[in-house]
C-alpha cells in the first residue's frame, strides 16, 4: 500500500536533508558529493547547486588538501576558474529541447558545517515543462565514484535521487499550476470523501430522518406537504455546512490541530448522537442545532483527508475551496436522493416505530462500534 502524500513528502524531506549532509561526511571518506536543488515555477527553473570545498578546489585548479575556512578563502580568490571548469556541466530537458542551466553572478557561498560551497542557479524555458530531465556531467569522468544528489520541485511533488558515473541523466514528470485542472480534481476528492465516508453520511441520514415528521409531542406525525421537510432539512445542511466549513479552515490552515484519532472517535460519537435523539430526544425539533454542533466535530475529519492530498504550493487556497464545494455537492446528492423517499415513507403510520425508530438504533449500534473501534485501537468492524 502507497504512503500517504504527506507521508511521502516527509520522506522525501529527509532524504535530501541526509543528501545535504553528505558532503561533509565524504570528506572523510574521499568520495565526492554534490547537490542540485531545483524549483520549478512555470517557465523557470531555480535552485543552488552545492559541491564540497575539496571538489571544488579541484576544478579551479587549487590544492584540494587546503580546507576550513582558509581553503575557502583562497577558493573565493579564484572564483572565476571554477565558474569557467562548471560551465556546461549542468544541463536541462525540458520536452526534449535542452536548455543550459546558468550559474548567477551572485557570490560563491560558503557553508562551514557541511564543509561545501554554494552556487545559485537557474534556466528559463520556452514554455512550462510537462517533463524535465537533468543531466550532470560534471566530476564523473575525474572521479568515477561521485555522487550527484538532485531535488526537483514542482507545484505538487518533489522528486529526489542521485545520478553516478554510470547514470548520469534523470527525467521526472511536472505537475504545473493550472486552476481548472486542480479546481475539479479537488471538487471530485471533496465528493469522492463524503460518497465514501460511512460516518458522515450516516451522521446526515440520522438528523434527516425527523425533518419530514412533526412530534414528539403528542406522537410522531408527518408534516403537511414535502415543503415543510424540504425547509427542516435546508436547516440542517446549511447549519452543517456552516459549522464543518469553519473548522476544515481552521484546520487546514493549523490554528486547530486536534489528535486524528480523538476526531475520529468524536465523529462516532456524533453520529450516535443524531441517531439517540431520534430514540430519546433530547432536542426535539432542533436537528440543525446538533448539526451546527457536531458539524464542527466533522470539519476536522475533512481537514484531515484534504491534508493527505497531494496539494499544490501556490494553491492551497483553490484546493481547500474546492474540497469544500466537492463536499457540499456531494452532501446535497445524499439528501437529493434520501429527502424524496423520507417523505413517501414518512406518509405511512408505520413510518416512526419501522424506518426511523430501527433505522436510528441500527444507526447508533454502529456508532458505538465505531467509537470503541477508534478510541481503543481494537478491529471490531472492517473499514472506517
């Protein structure tokens, strides 16, 4: 099974760390190191280019035995030799067409605790890449053990690895920003998440089976005409609506950051909580207020899927509003479909005792499943 994106981000996160960290410690063991970083934003490229101090006094033609700060500072004195042996070592792809990778005028950059120098760099190309190759041929043919690590950056992934003297080129996919493109596949995930989370679509089936009922004073009663359980259940998608779009924001942007495992647990609770109330009301005739309640409780849970995407850098604020329409069109399919049959049921007498009454308790068995599923970590039902 795949990690997660987030997970697979972290991962990537350390293995370039470690890569940076690597010329320091290939110092001691004669093995050189460097290191291309790269952004891609549109058309441009840019990044910095790392190689330790020795390699790097070797290619200006200096003592690569002088190091510290001192062999830097005679580094810096023949800065032009070594920008002369790099140029045309670094070379971009972009769709085929090869695009030199130019080194900035900006100054060589020393960075004592990894033992390396640093140069900034960058390309422009004809037009946003769909795919990028990266050819590095600068130490190998000297140095058949180099290492040259690469980090490739786009808008949705980061790409990492390491060429050597016997693969000296590597080509990766580019995920561009694009607003319609990244708008509708975060629409569909925000439908696909409450099409599939049982939880959530249980919680809602739970406050809609009253809205088309009058009571419990007196008895259950159906309501006169669909309106009037159109206009209840309006209350309580919006009051939903409302509450769980708050919270996905808050959370999405971490100002709330609450233990997974405590959310999921208290959407359990939430949905026994709907479903009880229709057993043994304790808000009778105020479903939307549990769902603005308890809605809060499930804007947590969308956060929390919407973060184990893969989302875009420049975009968070596209992803999070289309995750949200994705959520709230699939919210008003559920309720497009189960309003209409609600109320045909809801005609007949047997309608309180058979489709709510069992239909809640069944509602609130699973949910109590749920809960100590989630709250003690044991298996007692497959999936959610």
């Amino acid at each position: 099974m795949p990690a997660p994106p987030h997970l697979a981000r972290r991962l990537a996160t350390a293995v370039v760390a470690l890569a940076l960290l690597l010329p320091a410690a290939a110092l001691a063991h004669g093995v050189g190191t460097s290191e291309v970083a790269l952004s891609i934003d549109g058309a441009r490229a840019d990044g910095t280019w790392s190689l330790n101090l020795r390699d790097a006094r070797r290619l200006a033609g200096r003592d690569p035995g002088v190091t510290g700060d001192a062999g830097f500072a005679d580094l810096r004195a023949h800065e032009a030799a070594l920008r002369a042996a790099l140029a045309g070592k670094l070379e971009l792809v972009a769709d085929g067409a090869a695009q030199p990778v130019t080194v900035a005028a900006t100054p060589l950059e020393w960075r004592h605790d990894l033992g390396d120098v640093r140069f900034h760099v960058g390309a422009t190309f004809a037009a946003p890449p769909r795919r990028l190759g990266i050819r590095d041929e600068l130490l190998f043919d000297a140095d058949p053990s180099h290492r040259a690590y690469f980090l490739i950056e786009d808008d949705r992934v980061t790409s990492v690895g390491v060429l050597r003297a016997g693969q000296r080129a590597v080509t990766v996919d580019v995920h561009q920003f694009h607003v319609l493109p990244i708008a509708g596949e975060f629409v569909r995930e925000g439908i696909r998440h409450i099409a599939t989370g049982a939880d959530h679509i249980l919680f809602l089936l739970a406050l809609l089976l009253p809205v088309t009922l009058l009571g419990p004073a007196g008895g259950w009663r159906p309501r006169l005409g669909f309106g009037a359980g159109a206009r209840e259940a309006t209350k309580v998608v919006t009051a939903f609506t409302l509450a769980h779009s708050v919270t996905l924001a808050l959370s999405f942007f971490h100002v709330v950051t609450p233990p997974a495992a405590a959310v999921e647990t208290a959407i359990a609770l939430s949905v026994f909580a709907a479903a009880w109330n229709n057993l043994r009301p304790f808000l009778p005739g105020r479903s939307w207020w549990m769902a603005l309640a308890f809605g809060l409780v499930h804007g947590l849970g969308f956060a929390g899927a919407l973060n184990n995407l893969s989302l875009p850098r420049h975009a968070r604020v596209l992803a999070l509003g289309a995750f949200n329409v994705g959520v709230e069109l699939g919210q008003l399919a559920i309720v497009g479909v189960a309003l209409p049959l609600l109320y045909a049921a809801s005609r007949r007498r047997a309608y309180p005792r058979l489709v709510m009454g069992a239909g809640s308790l069944g509602i609130a068995w699973l949910a109590v499943v749920w809960a100590l599923q989630r709250g003690t970590g044991l298996t007692l039902l497959p999936g959610r």
